[in-house]
C-alpha cells in the first residue's frame, strides 16, 4: 500500500489534465485488492443546501462517478445518485445505520436548519412521518466512524447561514458533539472530497488545522500559492476587475483564505478566478459569506444590532467628533483669553495657589534665586530630605539594596547634594 | 518665593517618548500604505519590509518602556488609578471654562493618564493582532478565538484610526495648554 507520506504528496502535487482521483484509483484498488483495506460504506446526508457539493462531486471525471462510487467506497444512501427509491432507499438507510454502525462514513451536505426544530427541513419520510434534518443527523450521526461535513453550508453555515439567517442554520460542528472534518468552499472541490475520503479509507484521520480542515489540502493561503504573488509584491496592482496585475486593492480575499485553488484550479485544473480575472471571493474561508462580503471592498462590513455599517463610517465619525472637539476648544480657549495666558506666561510652571499643594513627584533640582520670603513648604521638605537621607543611610547599613533598586540604572540622584 | 528647576522627564522617558513617536508614525503611514496601495511607484514588498521591521522595532521599544516605567515607578504617574476619580469633576471645569486654574494633580492630569493608558492598551491590542497577522499559523488559537484573520484585520485598522484621532488632541493640548511641560519633553527641565 501507498505509505500515508507518498499519499500526501499525491494530494498536494497537482498535474495538468490528470485529476487525483485518477493517481489515487490504482493504488486504492490495489489496497483493496491485497486485502489491506475495506470499502467503507458511506452515508450522504443533504440537509439545507443547494446541491452544490454532489454536482461539484460528479464533476470528476476519470475515474467518473460510477467507478468513485461503485469500485472505492460503497455508497448506500444519496438521495439523488442512488437507484433505489421511496421506501426502499430509506430501509437502506436505516439498515446501513444499524448493521454498519461504528464502520461507515458520514458525509453531510448543507447546514443544519434549526429553527422550529427543523421543521423547515424534511429531509425523509419514514413511515408516514416527517423527519427533519436536524433529527436525522442526531440520530446518524452519533453511529458514524468519521462525520465529513463537505461544503462552506455543513461546515461552518455559510451562505445558509448568512446574515440576517432567517431559518436559523449552523453548522455540522455546532449541532454534534464529535469531532466533525470539515471540507470548506462554495461547492468544495472534488478533490478535496476525493482525497478527503481516500485517506479516511486509507490512513484514517487526516492531520487538521484550527478548524478541523485537512492541511493537505487547506495548509496555506490561496495569496501565498498566487502566480500574482509576483505583482503584489511589485506593487502591481489592478483597478477593476480583468486588469493586469494583483486583485489586493479590489478585494481579494487570497490572504485570509486558506486553500490550495492556485495550483489545483477548477473544473478540472482549466482555471480559476483570479486567472479568469476577478478577486477570490474566499468560499473557503470559515467566515464566508458574512465575513467576505462585499466582495469588492478590501475589508467585510460590520455588523451591528441596527443593520450593518463600513468601518470607514465609524472612522469618519469618530475623526469628525475630534475635529469638532479640537476646534471648539480653540475657539473658546481663545474667547476666554486662555490660549494667551498660556502662551505668553507658560513658559514656567504654575505657582500653585493657596490652598493647593504642589506635586509631590516633582524632582526639585536647584533653587535659582531666594527672596526674604522663605517658603516654609521647602524648608519642611529639604528637612523631610535630610531626615529620609539619614534614613537610608542607616538602613543600607542593615539591609542589602532590594532588587528593583539594583536596576535603577537611570534614576538620577541629583537632588541628594 | 523660590524660582526651582524642575526635572519633569528623565533622559530615558524622552528617548523612549521619541523612539516610540519616530516607530508609530512610520508604522501609521506604512499601515495605510498597506491599505490603500498603489499610490508610490515602488515595490509594495518594501512597504511591507520596512513595517515588518518597525513592528518589531515597536514590540522592542514598548517593551522598554513598560520595563523603564516599571523599575523608576512612573507607571504611578502614567496609568490612571481610582485615585484619579476624584479629580474628574475639577478638571472637567476646567476643561469646560467653568473654571479658570486648572489645579494640581501631581504629573499629569487624569485626563493625560486616561489618554496614556487607553494608548498603553491601544499598543497592547496592535502588538497582540499584528503579531497575529503576521504569524497566522503559529497564532492559529486566537486567530479561531477571535473570529478569524478578517476580523482581526479590522480590529488593527480601527486601533490605528483610534491613535490617528488621539494624537492630535495631544499635540493640541501639548502645545496650546502648557508650553514649560512642551519644553520639557525636549530639555527635561522646567522652571518654576
């Protein structure tokens, strides 16, 4: 069998025309050839979404869907790619669940409908009844050897669950109290899904990162493997979509979106935006869409409680705020003839008043000039001085100079003379 | 009556004071530069190298600081304590032109020490997500805490738009309030 080291390698190489599925077929039918390993009975459950994910899924091409399906995993329930119908395609569901319990893989397409229980999302009827979504997956779930939620939906709510999110969807992670491995995108890559599944086939559980995304496939940001890299760093930088150059300036959200796009491309290694000529929109990223949005724009909007606001607002009425408060304050320092004061009699510091007492941390440096007028404060102070000075003096007799002291390298001591 | 020199800041506070103007300022235009890009015809990656160094140089510096304030006690004199509270009424006159001294409130007012500490935690906030920007797969916890690396990129804007708004209320108040503390930041010294 492929060692989990050449595996990975397989996954993260992309070669031009050739899917991964194609490099991985030989070697998994070997592997299940030799005995080494089982095919996994897998379970597709779709809960609110589009589809999106099995259509990107039936985009691979060789091997196709049939052999995916027929010759590397065993798929016992997809309500749309399966044959069997009504009554007999749920049997088989529930059959799978009880026989293959603690062996078969959960895939979940979709985010998780809750509110109202579910209602909002029947997924089956079994026996006359309406099962939601939410339901289903709490009972599947809980049986599965490894939960896969494919798709930005199932892992992380995504378009399902965007603002204002009136059904109120979250993710698969939210729901279930396991260890969920999430595929992100808006629709996920087949080869994502694919190698995904081979290496729970093969090798178990993938090495994952903060959010439980495979690091083969989602270990470094789309700006990093960029083939525009070069003009970013240039200072290249597009306008409007279509332009030469980096997309930074018009909202690529390449640097905060790990996946691997660049070099895999889509629709099987042709393209992909940025090449085609418009910002990544970062599907894969766990905050898309809420946090993406406006795709244009460098930064998201904000969402308060009121509705959603631009950044750039809060800034500007905050410096209008400062703006206003600097220059009234002008204005009246100068009315009251504050400004003038200052200005003409500041350049020494404030006597202060009767009744006041002066700072205690100033350091007093040198008296300039005495007038008969002797202050009675600074006599009671240089006494205070000397008597703290004799003080120490008796104290470092008995006691060594703390730590702290010893690192008062700058503090001057001038007034001790 | 008695004319005094008065040592207002220690030769390390003003060397640290304009390190930390010097760093800030080229780390604001080097931050906008990044945000809005393309307005010099010269390679971004400079723009980039040039606040990946000051960054560090400003982790460097406000360390220092911190550790100065520390060991000399001027923390005592910079961060606004519940001691400070009872002084908001008179200064708030004061600042109002209801009042025409503005009293004695030891070094600086709890106006100055609000605005110090809210920069102390303002620095923190910048150090703490620059840090997580620039290292995003070491930081990968608080990148997921903190609701991912945009949100992050907008909290360290809006940080930096909240010291492009205070800093000129200090200069304004440097400047126009009191001219022997203004000197003083250049010299160390006042005359009483």
């Amino acid at each position: 069998m492929l060692s989990r080291r050449e595996f990975l390698k397989l996954c993260m190489q992309t070669t031009a025309g050739m899917s991964l599925a194609r490099l991985l077929r030989p070697e998994i039918l070997k592997a299940l050839d030799q005995g080494e390993i089982t095919r996994s009975p897998v379970i597709w459950l779709e809960l609110g979404s589009c589809t999106g994910e099995s259509i990107s899924l039936d985009n691979t091409l060789d091997p196709d869907l049939k052999r995916l399906f027929l010759e590397i995993i065993d798929l016992r329930y997809h309500w749309l790619f399966i044959q069997a119908q009504g009554e007999l395609a749920i049997k088989t569901l529930f059959k799978t669940v009880e026989e293959d319990a603690g062996r078969f893989i959960l895939v979940v397409e979709g985010s998780v409908v809750t509110r109202n229980d579910g209602m909002y999302n029947i997924v089956l009827d079994r026996n006359g009844q309406l099962i939601p979504g939410i339901q289903l997956l709490k009972e599947i779930a809980p049986q599965a050897k490894h939960v896969v939620a494919v798709g930005a939906c199932a892992a992380f709510g995504g378009p399902g669950a965007a603002y204002p999110n009136p059904a109120k969807a979250v993710g698969v992670q939210d729901i279930l109290n396991l260890k969920v491995i999430n595929i992100p995108g808006c629709p996920s890559h087949t080869e994502w899904m694919v190698g995904t599944l081979a290496h729970l086939i093969m090798y178990g559980e993938p090495e994952l990162n903060n959010y439980n995304c495979p690091t083969m496939f989602f270990g470094k940001t789309i700006h990093d493997l960029c083939h525009r890299r070069s003009d970013y760093d240039n200072g290249k930088f597009a306008n409007y979509p279509g332009d030469e150059g980096c997309f930074y300036k018009i909202g690529c959200k390449g640097p905060v979106t790990y996946a691997d796009c660049p070099t895999r491309q889509w629709n099987n290694h042709i393209n992909w935006p940025v090449k085609a000529g418009i910002p990544c929109i970062g599907c894969a990223n766990p905050h898309f869409p809420d946090g993406m949005m406006p795709y244009f724009e460098h930064l998201p909007d904000i969402y308060l409680p009121g509705g959603k606001t631009r950044i750039e607002k809060i800034g500007a009425t905050l410096g209008g705020i400062t703006a206003l408060g600097i220059s009234s304050h002008m204005i009246g320092s100068i009315l009251t003839g504050r400004m003038g004061k200052n200005q003409i009699k500041g350049t020494q510091l404030r006597e202060p008043n009767p009744g006041e007492k002066a700072p205690v941390q100033e350091k007093i440096l040198d008296n300039l000039e005495k007038t008969e007028k002797t202050s009675q404060e600074l006599v009671l102070s240089k006494l205070d001085e000397i008597l703290r000075y004799q003080h120490n003096l008796n104290i470092k007799l008995m006691k060594k100079p703390s730590f702290l002291k010893k690192l008062k390298f700058w503090v001057k001591k001038k007034d001790e003379k | 009556m008695l004319k005094e020199i008065i040592e207002l800041h220690s030769l390390p506070v003003r060397i640290l004071h304009w390190t930390q103007v010097f760093i800030i300022i080229t780390l604001i235009i080097c931050g906008f530069y990044i945000h809005y890009p393309g307005l010099l015809n010269i390679p971004f990656s400079t723009i980039k190298n040039i606040k990946g160094v000051f960054n560090f140089l400003l982790i460097i510096n406000s360390s220092l600081y911190i550790y100065y304030s520390i060991i000399s006690k001027h923390y005592l004199e910079l961060i606004f304590s519940f001691r400070d509270i009872r002084f908001i009424p008179v200064f708030f006159k004061y600042i109002f032109f209801l009042k025409d001294e503005p009293g004695y409130y030891g070094k600086y007012n709890p106006g100055q020490k609000a605005t110090y500490t809210f920069w102390f935690l303002l620095i923190l906030v910048q150090i703490f997500t620059g840090l997580t920007l620039f290292y995003p797969e070491t930081f990968g916890f608080f990148v997921k805490l903190l609701g991912g690396l945009n949100r992050i990129r907008i909290t360290h804007y809006f940080a930096t738009w909240l010291f492009v708004f205070t800093i000129p209320i200090h200069l304004y108040l440097a400047i126009t309030e009191d001219p022997a503390k203004l000197q003083s930041i250049f010299t160390g010294y006042a005359r009483r």
